[in-house]
C-alpha cells in the first residue's frame, strides 16, 4: 500500500499505471478480434468471445490492483450476494463522474458478466476501439431521428430490428447491458436547469432503456439497480487516482423484468405512459435510497461540540 506518498505523485504514477495496462490489453484484444473476424464460424466466434471478456475483465483487475496498491477507499457496499455471472442482466445506475464507471467495473467484475454499453453504429468505426468494441461483443444500434422516419415511413421499426439482431448471440451467452438513463452525469446546474423533482438525480430519459428492453427483452433477465453515493462529495477521476476518495457508498438491488415493461415504446401511447411512469417510480425510490445513504452517513459521524 503506496498511500502514504504525496497526492499529486499518487496521482501521476497511477495515471502511468492505468495506461500501462490498457495498452498492454489492447494489443491482444485486436489481434484476437482480427482472428474472431477471419473465420466466421459461429464455434469459433463463440469461443473468442469468451476468451475476449475474459482478456477485458483481467484489464479490470488489473485496474482494480492498481486502485489498491496506491489509494485506500472505505467500500461500502450491500446486494452484491444476490448476482451470479451466469444470468442475463441491465444495469442502470445513477451518473455524477467517470468515476462511477471505475466503481462499477471494480464491484461487478466477476460478478455478473462483463459490461457493454450499448454503442451507436458509427462507432464501429473508430480506429482499433470499433474493432475491439466489436470483438467484446457491444451491441451497436441504429437509431433513426423522428423527422428522418417522416420522410422514410417504410423504415419504421427497422431501427429496433437491426439492433434485435445484433443482440442475438446474446441468447447463448450470459451479458450484463449497461445503461445511465439520465444520459449525463449529474451537476447541481443541471438539476436546477431541469428543475428535477428529486433531490439528487437528473430525470431519468425512458426513451433509451426503452429500446434496449424492446430490443433485448428476451434475453435479459433481471435488473440491477445500482446506487452510488460519495459521502464526501462528487469526486473528479484525478481526485480519485490521486487517493482524495476516502469513502463510497454503493446499494446493488437486484430486480425481475416485469413483462409490462416491454413493448413498442415510441409507437403506443398507452404503454409510453406506463413506462414513463415506471421509471419515474424506479428513481423515486433511487432517490429515497441516496436520501437515507446521506442520512446514515451523517448520523455515523462524530458530531461537533458547540
């Protein structure tokens, strides 16, 4: 444990480490996504899928080594008996920083399967990172704006389609979909802007878990409700490589699908209501959760003598 030595120097070496390790990751991930691209056999594809979540998941480790050798944060964390690697998950958490990305690759790495992000199509073809997003299996969608459909009528519902199908080598291989439904991370200007109704989350956009769950439903079977809570303040990713990040509070609540929320979102009103209703709901009660994350929190420590 290196935590002692000077922040800004926790801060440089271990920004050193993380990109150290990312480039030793990259390498055999796109050559073994070049080998999984050759030969279009469906065992083979099999097999270097796994061997490619396997490659991605030892780069969080890595990362996770990395966070303890030089930093020393007090997790705090509850449901994560309740999960197994082998079912077929979403995750939804809250957003506030690149940091939450780093706390639910640490707490979820072997756990559930590894995490993809649905990804747009034309980032298939950034330069390696598309080759090797492809490789690992995320899932790239093609969405058409509201006014493109207008004047392509007959292209109505194709979007859903084309991304049904990307995900159907998900029905043989356990996947964990990730998704921030606030669509950008949390700032007290922007929950003013919004004029939120919750205390500590920005309106979650049902639009996008919606059409994952229209385009995935089937082969996902559970929910994970992730809640993270920084006693101490939202942290920037230097203030956390640089060991400024003491404590973290997380709550993991595993969830059914219930089959009322799957359905043709953007074309009935009916269900649109519905589920804009349930995912209000959803962080109603995530916002109830960071309420008494926050409470607890306070009452915990030593209070101050007049």
């Amino acid at each position: 444990m290196l935590s002692f030595l000077p922040r800004p120097l926790i801060g440089l070496i271990s920004l050193l480490c993380y990109t150290i390790n990312t480039l030793l990751w990259v390498l055999p991930v796109v050559v073994s996504s070049l080998l999984k691209a050759l030969i279009p056999a469906k065992g083979w594809q099999k097999l270097f899928s796994y061997l490619l979540d396997r490659m991605a998941s030892n780069w969080v480790t890595c990362n996770t080594g990395i966070q303890n050798l030089f930093t020393k944060v007090n997790y705090q964390v509850t449901g994560l008996d309740k999960l197994d690697k082998k079912d077929w998950y979403l995750v939804l958490s809250n957003h506030q920083s690149w940091v939450d990305i780093l706390v639910l690759q640490r707490l979820l790495n072997g756990k559930i399967p590894f995490l993809k992000f649905f990804l747009k199509k034309e980032l298939i073809y950034v330069p390696f990172l598309g080759i090797a997003w492809w490789a690992l299996d995320f899932p790239f969608m093609k969405r058409y704006s509201q006014a493109f459909l207008k004047k392509n009528p007959h292209l109505i519902g194709k979007d859903i389609e084309t991304t049904r199908k990307a995900c159907e080598k998900f029905k043989h291989k356990p996947v964990s979909v990730m998704n921030f439904i606030e669509g950008t991370r949390y700032t007290q200007a922007k929950h003013e802007k919004q004029k939120a109704p919750f205390k500590h989350l920005l309106r979650p956009k049902a639009g996008g878990i919606a059409f994952v769950l229209d385009a995935m439903g089937q082969h996902l079977n559970k929910i994970v409700n992730v809640t993270i809570y920084y006693p101490n303040g939202i942290p920037s990713f230097q203030q956390f490589i640089s060991g400024d990040v003491t404590d973290i509070h997380v709550n993991v609540e595993t969830i059914d699908i219930p089959e009322e929320i799957i359905g043709d979102y953007f074309n009935d009103k009916a269900f649109k209501q519905n589920f804009q209703q349930w995912v209000n709901q959803l962080w109603r009660d995530k916002d109830q959760t960071m309420a008494e994350m926050e409470l607890a929190d306070h009452q915990s420590k030593p209070q101050s003598q007049p």
